[in-house]
C-alpha cells in the first residue's frame, strides 16, 4: 500500500467544512482505508459520510471541497484538438 499524505490545506477545509475537530482527528478522517485503496488505484476523490468530496492528488489528499460539488480535472479529459 503506498504511503499517504495528508496537507495541511486538506486538513483545515476539513475542519471547516465537515465539522469541527481537532487536526488530529481531521487527519485521521482522512486516511481511512478507502482513502489507501484511492490512492493504490490512483482514484482523484473520496466521497466522505457527509457528502462532501475529499481531492486526491498523486498519493496525497489536497483538499476538501464544499457540500455537492464534484471533483473535475482537466487532466482526465480528452484532448479534441489533439
């Protein structure tokens, strides 16, 4: 299982739109065994029990986004004028 890492940045959307909490249990929210298994499958988000999308990065959690907004990167689509 590859090693995860969790920002700061991820940290504090966290406590600020999920819940409040210590760093310490935001962390901990971040790097359940779904989010592992996203990064061994190189997965860009994880849907957390409330709804909100936590963006995965290159084996790192970056960021969590705002209730019902989903994650979209410019590097999954497909170029037309390629």
């Amino acid at each position: 299982m590859p090693d995860l890492r969790i920002t700061p940045h991820a940290i504090q959307r966290f406590i600020e739109r999920v819940r409040v909490c210590t760093e310490q249990e935001a962390e901990e929210a971040l790097s359940t065994k779904a989010f592992h298994t996203a990064a061994t499958l190189g997965r860009c988000s994880v849907r957390l029990g409330s709804g909100h999308r936590a963006v995965m990065r290159n084996g790192a959690v970056i960021t969590v986004l705002p209730h019902g907004v989903h994650a979209i990167f410019a590097s999954t689509r497909t170029q037309r004028n390629a």
